[in-house]
C-alpha cells in the first residue's frame, strides 16, 4: 500500500507542494503544524549596517510591516533571497547552507573590507531565539558590531494538532517538512504507532531537527534545496 504523503507547512504553501505530489500520483494530506501571527516590524529605518534574512517569512513580516528602508541585505538562499527578490530587494550576499554558512559568509567579506563596525539587524521568530543555529550565527557575527535580533514573527502549533495527526497516521504515511518549527510541533502533539516511510525536509536546519529528535528507528531526512523537484524524484 503506497503511503499517503503528509503536507505540513500552512495552508496557503501547502498548495504548490500538493500540487507537486498530485502529479506524481501520489496521495496527499494537508496537515498544517505551524501557525503564523504577524507581528509590527521591529525597525523603523535600517538605513545602515545589514539585515540578516534567514526565513521566508521574515521577508514577508517586513513586507507586510510597510517595507521599510533596509539598506545593505544578505540572505539564506534560495527561497529566502528568492522572496526578496520578488518584491525588488537585491541581496548583496546570497548563500546557500543555512544560516551558520550565510554568517561565515558575511564574515569573510568584513575581513576583506577592513573591519569596519557594522550594526546587525537580525528579524526571526519566537521559535528561532532558541535555535542552535541562530547561536552558532550570533557567535560568529559578534566581531562585527551590535547585533539586534527582535521578534517580527510568531509560529505556533495549530489549535487540533494532535487530533488531526492521529488521524492522517493511522495508515501508512511519509511526510515533508519546510522548518524546524513544524518538526517540533508535529513531535510534540503526537507519536504515531508506526514510522513514516519517508521524511523530506526543507533545508539543513529542518532535516537537523528532524534527525535529533525522530524516534529510534525512525528513517533520517531526506535533505532538499528545492522541496517540489526532491517530492517528484523520490515518489518517481
């Protein structure tokens, strides 16, 4: 019996990753595990220094914030600087790796510039002020100047969540997933009685988390950079 595929991100990017599965003729389940709530963006002006992009949605939280001036931007790459991208702000530095790489990047190119101060703004969410990553980044960028990481954000576990994966597990399953965030709210609400067959997950940081805290014996993620073309390549 071939497994029904669990869709985690929310609804309204859910879409395109069914429609990707759809077409393989895979059988698919949207079963949101993260909720979003906007918050004001935390900074008037960023005339000066850098803003540090590492999530698609902090683009959209300063987007939908009034688009203030940002100044010099670096980015995660490719659906971080892609989102950028499409509403007109060209990132000086795009990396592909995560955050930690984005930040060994930044670095590198101060060094090259001489060192001077440069203030760092750094948008995330609720979530990703306990993220190791963001950690590991943080200690990297400190040599620069002062950092300012503030909250425009906040993710959530949806209201029903264990309901609702009790039911989508009950038969065979795989599942993919786009952030740490969904990882931790889908381990959280509800253990399965049986392993998926496959784990997808969007970025190094999401399949980290994935791979920490899966039961024993569960299979480890499948790494993606562009989660529709991995989808099609592994339900071929």
């Amino acid at each position: 019996m071939s497994p029904t595929w669990l869709v985690t991100r929310e609804a309204d990017d859910a879409r395109a990753d069914r429609a990707a599965l759809e077409a393989c003729g895979a059988a698919v389940r949207e079963v949101p595990c993260v909720e979003t709530r906007w918050l004001p963006w935390p900074w008037a002006s960023a005339t000066s220094g850098l803003v540090f992009f590492t999530s698609r949605r902090a683009v959209e939280a300063w987007a939908r914030g009034g688009r203030a001036p940002l100044g010099d931007v670096v980015s995660v790459s490719p659906t971080t600087s892609a989102a950028l991208r499409e509403l007109g702000v060209a990132p000086s530095l795009a990396v592909e790796g995560g955050v930690v790489a984005l930040a060994q990047q930044v670095v590198a190119r101060w060094d090259e510039r001489g060192r001077p101060p440069t203030e760092v703004r750094y948008p995330t969410s609720n979530a990703g002020l306990r993220a190791v990553e963001q950690q590991k980044a943080l200690e990297l960028l400190a040599p620069l100047g002062p950092i300012d990481r503030r909250v425009a954000y906040e993710v959530t576990a949806p209201e029903g969540l264990d309901r609702a994966l009790a039911d989508a597990t009950c038969a065979p399953w795989s599942v993919t997933f786009a952030s740490p965030s969904a990882v931790s709210h889908f381990l959280a609400a509800h253990t399965p009685p049986r392993a998926p067959r496959q784990v997808v997950c969007l970025g190094r940081s999401t399949a980290r988390a994935w791979n920490t805290a899966r039961p024993a014996g569960w299979p480890e993620a499948i790494v993606s950079t562009d989660l529709r073309s991995t989808l099609q390549e592994v339900t071929a």
